[in-house]
C-alpha cells in the first residue's frame, strides 16, 4: 500500500459467536423487506428520508467521486407529472414495446401500466447517476463505476427505509429521461429508478413468486 493521508480505523472485535448471531438476525430482518405496490397516502418524516439518503451516501463507490443524487418528491403537482409521464411509457412498454417472453417474466407480478403509487406514496426519490462531475460536480470530471456505485447505494438506500420501517418500491419506468426534465437535472445525470417510500395501505398484498427467493446452495459457490 502506497503511504497515503490517513486516519485510524477499527472495528468492534466481537467473538464469532457475536458475528454468526448478528449476520443470521440481520438476514432474518431483511429478508422481511418486499417491493410494496400498494401505499397508504399517511406521511413519513422527512428526517427518517434524509438519514436514509445519508446513508446512501456512505455507499463504496468509483475513486469516492459519489456519483448520485436523490432528487426527493412530495410535492402532489410534481407526483402527478411523474405518474402521467411514467403512464404514458408504460402503456407502451405494455402494449408491445415489450417482448412476449418480458410479458411473461412480468405476469406472477401482476404489474400493469397503473401507476397510482407515483401520487399515493408520501415520498418518491429520483435517483440519478452522475456520468461526470467528480467530487465537487463540475459536470466535467470523469467518474468511475458509476452504474455500480449508484446501485450499492440504492440497496443501502432501501435497506435504511426498511430498517426504519418503510415500504419501499424500486420503480424503473422505461425510458425515463422525462426524469431529468421534471427534476431539473443536468444533461450528464442519468435517472436509475424512482424508489417509492411510505407505509404499505391497509390490506396490501404481494405476489407469492417473489417471496420464493433462490437457496443459498443455488446463490454461492465455495472454491
Ligand atoms: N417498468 C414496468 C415493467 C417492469 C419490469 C420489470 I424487469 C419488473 O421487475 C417490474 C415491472 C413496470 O413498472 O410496470
């Protein structure tokens, strides 16, 4: 390692016993997270999605240039653009943009072009992927693994909403470049998804196919 500024760090040194018991209990708790498609219109604190968005931001990423932006939507004028928008592509994802063998991938869901969510849900975050900028958004930096720095803070993202006890929907309408139009986001910005956040409405379901999640013997291999 080439000597660099640096400050200490160090984590708890906990016996094995601690580690085994703390991974299983986090592995239980997260596994209880599902994509919600029915939300109550009830707000949640702005200070629980700021916290969240922060630890987001703590996210690995490309050179620490932290490629994101979390564009947060309560306003109910800019929702309902959003859904229109999204709507509209949806329809036409829907009816035939999307291939047959898509369709069917898509039918256990039962997801269609109605996206109510877009306007129920108290929080929508627009998640953008800053192809350039570096650390202090110049907009000419070069950044670096960005698709992959962007998606590692989603999922710290999500993971923060869920341990807060949010529903959270990832939403990816395609194309969605109206994103960046709506936000007001520079041209080198790329929107990533829209993660829906609120508390799921009364009675919500979700589909029995996506509670079947692959065995670990299927998900690893040990070499
Ligand atoms: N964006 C569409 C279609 C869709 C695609 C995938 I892959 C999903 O996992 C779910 C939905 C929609 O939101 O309906």
């Amino acid at each position: 390692m080439k000597e660099h500024d640096a400050i200490p760090y160090s984590l708890p040194d906990l016996t094995d016993e601690e580690r085994i018991e703390r991974a299983s209990a986090f592995r239980d708790k997260i596994k209880q997270r599902r994509t919600c498609r029915y939300f109550s219109d009830e707000t949640i604190p702005r200070e629980v999605i700021e916290a969240a968005i922060e630890a987001g931001g703590t996210a690995p990423n490309g050179a620490n240039h932290q490629p994101w932006h979390f564009a947060v939507i309560s306003s109910p004028e800019i929702k309902r653009a959003i859904r229109e928008a999204a709507e509209e592509e949806e329809r036409a994802f829907y009816a035939g943009k999307a291939s047959d063998e898509w369709l069917e991938a898509l039918s256990p869901l039962g997801t269609d072009p109605d996206k109510p969510f877009l306007e129920t849900a108290p929080w929508l975050i627009v998640v953008f992927a800053q192809r350039k900028g570096g650390i202090e958004e110049d907009g000419k930096t070069q950044n670096y693994y960005v698709n992959e720095s962007v998606g590692i803070a989603c999922g710290m993202l999500i993971t923060c909403l869920h341990e807060a006890g949010c529903a959270t929907l990832t939403h990816t309408p395609s194309p969605m470049g109206f994103l960046r139009n709506i936000c007001g986001r520079p041209e080198y910005e790329k929107p990533m998804m829209i993660v829906v956040v609120g508390k799921p409405e009364e009675g919500a379901t979700v589909p029995t196919h996506a509670v079947r999640k692959k065995p670990l013997e299927q998900i690893a291999s040990w070499l």
